[in-house]
C-alpha cells in the first residue's frame, strides 16, 4: 500500500530530472535550469516535513507484570 511518503520519495527525483529537461528544452542554460528544478524538490521535502510532517507512532503497551522485579546484590 502507497502512502503519503512513497509519493513524495517519488516525486523528488521526478521533479528534479522533469522540470531540469523541460527547462532545458525551452531554451534555459543547464546551469540555470537545475537549481531552479531544484527548488521543486526542496519545497516537495519542505512540505513533507513541515506542513504534513511525520507523527510519533503510539508507544507499544506496557507488560501487564505487576510484582516488583528484585535486583540481586551479589
């Protein structure tokens, strides 16, 4: 099952090597071009990160033990 990140980790590479080819082929310099698809991949992450970024998992329960465990002096 896809989730939310898988499309980010794919969207990342794609952002990057389309828009740099697409740039390219309309006429802007490759030294121009990849930072500015760059800056698509950044925000992609920042976006990721920051606007709907990762949530702590739920701690697993805690052993139903309830004798004192003794500690042994030796």
């Amino acid at each position: 099952m896809t989730g939310y990140y898988d499309y980010v980790l794919g969207l990342i590479p794609l952002v990057l090597f389309g828009v740099t080819a697409i740039l390219t082929t309309v006429g802007v310099g490759l030294t121009t071009a990849v930072p500015i698809a760059a800056m698509g991949s950044v925000g992609i992450m920042g976006h990721a990160l920051f606007v709907n970024g990762p949530v702590e998992s739920q701690p697993s329960p805690v052993s139903q033990n309830t004798q004192p465990q003794q500690l042994n002096a030796d």
